[in-house]
C-alpha cells in the first residue's frame, strides 16, 4: 500500500520535472517576429549601402588606389556616414554580422611566459619559459547546459586542465557539472594559472594541495544556493572524483574515489566591500599506503572596490589555511599544515602592487611540484617522512598595457626546510587572444 | 535548503513551503501523503518529493508580481516605466559606474536565481561580467535563449557597427555596435515599447496596464521631447571631444559633433602623445567642451581643458549617475541642462 502512494509521487515529480524544458523552448512568437523585422531592415539597409558603394566606385576614377583599412578613429566617420545613408532605413539590432560562425564556440588563446633569474635553492625552474598556453573552448550547448573546454599547452606536452558541461536549468535550483575540473577546494585551487595575482602558486598549495595542477580530476559536482538570513549567500558544493591527484589521492581501484565539500558565504559589507568565507574538506585514498588521505581548509578573501572609482582602485585580501591528514605505512598518520596571507593593492588604472606571506609545512620525502631534490634517506621512506617547515615572502609589482595582457614582475624570497635559501626574481608576461568568457567572482 | 546536504530532512522548512502555497487543499493533500510514508519512505523519494513541493511553492509566489533584474538602472528605469507596481525591478549595475567593468559578486545572484525577466543591454557590453553570473544563478527562466532573457538592443538603432577587419588594436571595440544606444530618446520609446509588449507576454492578466503605461510613457516622452529639442537647438553643429564613445547616439539626435576622444582607443587610458593631439586637436578647431562619464579621472581632461581654455562637463550616462536623476526623463533633464549651460558659459 505504500508503495502505491511512493510510485505516484515520483511519476508525479517526473510529470513536473518533465514539461519545464518543453516550456523553455516554447517559442516566443512575438520576440521572433521583432527579430525578424530588424533583420529585414537591416538586410535593407546593407542592400542599400551596397548600392551607394557600387554608385560611388563606378563614379571614382580608374586609376584611383585601393583604400587602406579603416584607422580606429574613422570607423565612427565610416558608421556615421553609412547611418546618414539609411536615415529611412536604420539600423535596428546589432547581431547581423559573422551569421555563419554564429554557433563557432568562444574560442580564446592565453598565453603564460615565465622567466626567472636568482638561486632556485632545491626547487629548479628553467631560466625562460612559455610556462603555459591555455587554449579556452566554450559555448551553450542547448537549453539545458553550456560546455567550457580549456587545454593546457606546455613546452612538450597537452593536458586537459578543464572540461565540462554545466547544467543550467535543473530544478531545485540545483547546478551539476560533469567532467574533469578544478575542486572547490579553497579560493586558489579553482583559479586558473592565468588570473592568479602572483607568478607562482602558494607554498601551502605546492605542497599539500598538489602543486600547480591542485586537486584538478574527473567527477561530478553539485551545488546549491542555500537560502540564508542577512542578504547572506550561502553556497553548498559536494564533488566526488575518480580520486586522482598527484601526491595527494590515488585511486587503485574504482572505488577509491575521492570526494570533496565547500561551503562558501558571501555578504556585501557596503556597496564597495565585501567578504567571502569558505570552508572546505577533501579525502581520498593514499598515494603511499592502503588508507585515506584528508585535506580541511579555511579561507577568506576581503574585496574594495570603490564603484565610482572601479577602475583606478580596489584592494584585495587573501588567506587560506590548510591542515593535512596524510597515511603512513605502519598506520602513523603526519598532520602537516600551510597558509599564506595576501594582499593587492590597485595603485593606478595600469598598476597594481601586492605581497604575499607564506607558511607550509610538508614530508621531507613528500614529491612537490617544481620537484623537490629529497635526500637519499627517503628512498626507504613509504610516505611522506618526517615535516620540515617551508617559509617565504613575495613583493609583487603588476602593469596592465590593457585588459587583455599584463607585466608582473615578482621578488621572492624562500627559506625551505632543508635549510637552504632561495632569492628569486619572476617575471611574468600573460596575454590573451580572442574571447575569453569571464570567469564567476 | 541546508538539508538537502545532510543526512535527516526536518519537517520545518516544509511548513514554511506550506504557508507559500496558492492551494492549501492541495497542498495539505499532497503533504499528507508525503508525510503519511514517514518512517517507510526512502530518504531519497522523500527529498524528492519535497524537491517537487518547493517548485510548486516557487512558481505559485512568482506568479503575484514580475520580478525583473536589468543590467544597469537605465533599463531599470524604463521597465519601471512600463511596469510600474505590477513589478519588482532591481538592476545590476550602478549608474555611477562603468559598467563595463562590474564585478559579478554573488550578492547579484540571489537577486538573479528569483529573476523571471533578465533585460540587458548586449551589443557585449556586460560580456565582461553578466555570463558567469546568469550561468551560476541556476534558474532556467533568464538564460540565453529562454523566454524570460530580453536583449534590449534588438529594439533600438544601433550607431558604430565597425566594417572591415576588426582588432583588439582598435581597443575594447563593440564588433556588433555601440552599446551606448539609451542615450537617444527614440531608443528609449523603442526599447519601453519592447519591455512592455515583453511584460504583456508574459503576464497577460496586466497586458493592458503594461501597453497603457507604455503609450502614456510615450506621449509624456514626446512632450518632453520637445523641450529638450529647443533647449539644444541652438548648439546644433557644435563640436566636442567626449572621453570615452559614450554618447554617439544622444551627439547624432542632438547634432553635436564629436571631434576626438581622450581615449586613444575605447578602454585605452590617455597616453601623452594622444593628449597632445587632442590639444592640437581643440585648438585648430575651437572646440571648447570636454564631456567626461563619472567613473574616469578628471585629471587628464582637466589639464587639456586648461590648455585649451575650455571647459570639462561630468554628464551623466545613466540614471542614478547623481542622486537627483531616478528616470529616463531627469536623465535627459540633467545632461541637456547641463550641456546648455556649458555651451553658453564657454560661448
């Protein structure tokens, strides 16, 4: 009997469920016929501009030359006069032009030049280096979902850094995304090489975080807005992944997966401040030894941005702490711990001037990326071995030519556990190419 | 919501879902049967079910009133237009801002995620910030495409669209048009008249109160039309240099000319030699007015128009750019004052 009353329910949630994406493309006659309409006139306009065109070349002499490209500056003499042309046929929408590459994804090239003078200590990174070339793929895909692709060019090699599809429009005002993507583990575990405000990544990242890559797998996450108090926004995300990340998970077999939570909040402290909490919490089976692996992270990040003066000034805080559970073979467990704190101040529309403090402990035997030259011991070692203690500083010093490429030039100083010093200079060109979709705040 | 990620469902939030409904027979019955499984029920079918109850309680409160978000108060304010109490209305982007550059905070998505009608600018001017914020606002209605995602700019005449090989040497160039089209009072009718045929269509019960508010919209613009038209009269012709490419419809409805930008590509700060030029520039051609949106540094202007012994005017591009400018028509009220005065102090 009460699976009579269950079965109906959930045909009737499936009934529910299933009009809403027939609703959302229910067509929307009236907007199609608007449509329609300018692109009538507008097809009228250009017919009549090409008319005045081919007027005015049969009136111009023979041996007149070919005029060169537009400069910037007369474009607008150029649109002007052909809006003078069509004062009874205006221009009405703006879509009209490239119709056939219209379903072409946003395609989007950013490349990462490196180079680096000074003493590495025991963390070698090669002296010039187009460090990374990040090749951005993304368009809606239907209704339902959109699809973001973005491949990792290095020197020698190809990695998919990230590549999914995002569905839009589940109900519940849930969101789910499959595919291979960044965890949402902390703030700079999600972000990619390109608008980190520093060279390189933290110390606590590199070495309990999975270096540069992070915690980046294949897998699937769902998140929700969750309704709070206060003008509050409060986001729950729960991931699981094959339970891949170099150093940290390892999955062996197939239900060794690895799963990670957020929970992020969100308030606006006035119209120029804001502050940002996340708590996060990763675990996974152990790249050493039969058992698991956890990662618990706190992070915070304080934004201002005065909006009269948006873009000339804004200062941005970071910090995340983050403490690791990480197995030993004969069932010891290290417990090592990270942080940086951060801060970036926007002097001027072009510049920008920032510091970074770092802590992180880590395995003496632990693989970090750039690697570590361990010592000969280790090579008896199953696990991470005894903590050392890495601690280091950054000044970082930032030009924008224009939004689409940057300067940075980055003084850093590290003391690494081994004992030894590095005082290296980084400095780093960034630029894109074509349309590189926003990324979420 | 929070429970949805732990292990046991309460029942309060349920009675809160309760209280919302339109239907309280139908919903009593239906959560009398949910309830009725109590103990038997799968944890799962019972989130599902509720899952279902929640829609149910969304869409019946959406149903009251049109919730609609623009991207900047201009929209905002014609939506309010037509719209008037048979809508909530809140927009992105601040008047006194560039809105260009807005950051996506999730503040805008908890206004987003209740959005049945997003109207927005296009043309890209939001590209920078808007797709991040429409994809993570997890609601179906305002995506693109979807029938509660209005672009403005198909109602409106749109001025600049570049021909020719377009570049980023151009500067952030718009390759389908200027997005400044709301500064022409035509645009403005246009684009009321699209948000409230939008709104009619979606809300059939208010159709007629929104096409009523429409066409009193339109005569109460026409009227006032005419004396911005005399008011500006006398500086047909007049030419200016304006910061960024802001106002290229609101110079060709009012015949002011714009000669040069202290941009020397849009969104390229002034460089020295640009600015010398633009000296050179006013000098050679008498020009005597710099226009300069709120957002961008005075400095630069200030020190051309010292050297040219003309004048800097801060005009508003957007309602809300000062506190005294809430609607489309104090908008145009401010900047042809504005102007007007400019003209006749500079001569």
């Amino acid at each position: 009997m009460k699976r009579l009353i269950v079965l109906p329910a959930l045909a009737g949630f499936l009934l529910w469920i299933g009009p809403l994406p027939a609703r959302a493309q229910t067509p929307d006659s009236a907007e199609l016929l608007n449509r329609m309409k300018a692109m009538e006139d507008r097809i009228q306009a250009l017919e009549a501009e090409i008319q005045t065109l081919k007027g005015q070349q049969a009136a111009a002499p023979a041996a007149q030359p070919p005029q060169p490209t537009p400069a910037p500056a007369a474009v607008t003499a150029q649109v002007s006069t052909a809006a003078g042309a069509g004062e009874n046929l205006p221009v009405y929408g703006g879509a009209g032009a490239a119709a056939a590459k219209v379903f072409n994804p946003d395609m989007s090239a950013i490349g990462d030049f490196i180079g680096s003078a000074g003493n590495p200590a025991n963390r070698y990174t090669p002296a010039l280096e187009m460090h990374e070339s990040e090749l951005g793929l993304q368009a809606i895909i239907d209704p339902y979902a959109r699809g973001d692709f973005f491949l990792s060019f290095g020197e020698h090699g190809v990695d998919l850094e990230e590549g999914y599809i995002t569905f839009t429009s589940l109900p519940g005002a849930f969101q789910l995304r499959a595919g291979k993507m960044r965890a949402a583990f902390g703030s700079v575990n999600t972000l990619h090489n390109h608008v980190l405000p520093w060279v390189d990544r933290p110390l606590v990242n590199q070495n309990l975080v999975a270096g540069e890559d992070g915690i980046d797998d294949a897998g699937l996450s769902l998140s929700r807005i969750i309704p709070a108090p206060g003008q509050i926004f409060l986001e729950g995300t729960a991931q699981a992944f094959r339970g891949d990340t170099e150093g940290v998970f390892r999955a062996a077999r197939r239900s060794d997966l690895s799963t990670v939570e957020h929970l992020r909040a969100y308030r606006d402290i006035s119209e120029s401040t804001n502050i940002a909490l996340g708590g996060s919490f990763a675990r996974g089976h152990s790249p050493f030894v039969d058992a698991e692996n956890q990662l618990y992270g706190v992070d915070a990040t304080l934004r201002w941005k005065p909006l009269r003066r948006a873009i000339y000034h804004s200062f941005v805080g970071r910090s995340e702490f983050v403490w690791a559970r990480m197995a030993n073979l004969g069932g010891s467990t290290s417990t090592p711990f990270g942080y940086y704190v951060s801060g970036d101040y926007q002097l001027g529309r072009r510049w920008f001037l920032g510091g970074r403090f770092d802590r992180s402990q880590r395995g003496l035997c632990q693989p970090t990326a750039p690697l570590t030259q361990t010592s000969a011991a280790c090579a008896a070692v199953t696990g991470i071995g005894p903590l050392i203690q890495d601690t280091g500083g950054s000044v970082l010093l930032t030009y924008w030519p224009s939004e689409f490429s940057q300067v940075r030039g980055q003084l850093k100083r590290t003391h690494y556990g081994e004992g030894r010093e590095a005082n290296e200079f980084l400095l780093q060109f960034i630029f894109s190419l074509g349309a590189h979709g926003a990324h979420p705040f | 919501m929070s429970s949805f990620f732990s292990s046991s469902f309460p029942w309060e939030p349920m009675e809160r879902i309760r209280s919302n409904m339109t239907n309280p027979y139908e919903t009593r019955a239906a959560l009398s049967g949910v309830l009725n499984l109590g103990g038997f029920m799968p944890k799962l079918l019972r989130a599902l079910a509720a899952l279902v109850l929640m829609i149910g309680a969304g869409t019946a409160h959406a149903a009251s009133k049109l919730n609609v978000v623009t991207a900047t108060e201009d929209l905002a304010a014609l939506a309010r237009e037509v719209g008037g109490d048979h809508i909530n209305v809140d927009s992105i982007a601040k008047g006194y801002q560039d809105p260009h550059f807005v950051e996506p905070k999730p503040s805008f998505l908890l206004r987003l995620q209740k959005a049945d009608l997003l109207i927005v600018v296009g043309l890209q001017l939001e590209i920078g910030w808007l797709p991040p914020l429409q994809t993570q606002s997890r609601n179906s209605k305002i995506q693109v495409g979807a029938n509660g995602y209005l672009d403005a700019s198909q109602f409106a005449k749109i001025l600049e669209i570049p021909t020719g090989q377009i570049t980023r040497a151009m500067g952030d160039v718009h390759p389908l048009g200027n997005p400044h089209y709301w500064l022409d009072p035509g645009n403005g009718r246009r684009i009321a008249k699209g948000i409230a045929d939008k709104m009619a269509e979606m809300q059939p019960g208010d159709a007629s109160y929104f096409q009523q508010r429409s066409a009193d919209f339109d005569n109460r613009l026409a009227a006032a039309e005419k004396g911005w038209e005399a008011k500006m009269a006398p500086f047909r012709g007049r030419k200016i240099i304006t910061y960024h490419r802001s106002w290229p419809n609101f110079c060709e409805h009012y015949g002011l000319d714009v000669v040069d930008y202290i941009e020397p590509r849009p969104g390229i700060p002034p460089t020295p030699s640009h600015t010398l030029e633009v000296i050179n520039t006013m000098k050679r051609e008498n020009i005597k007015l710099i226009f300069v949106e709120p957002y961008f540094d005075l400095r630069t202007p200030n020190s051309i128009a010292s050297a040219t012994g003309g004048d800097v005017v801060q005009i508003m591009p957007s309602v809300g750019g000062v506190k005294e400018i809430t609607n489309y028509f104090q908008l145009f009220d401010y900047d042809i004052n504005l102007i007007a005065n400019a003209f006749n102090k500079v001569k």
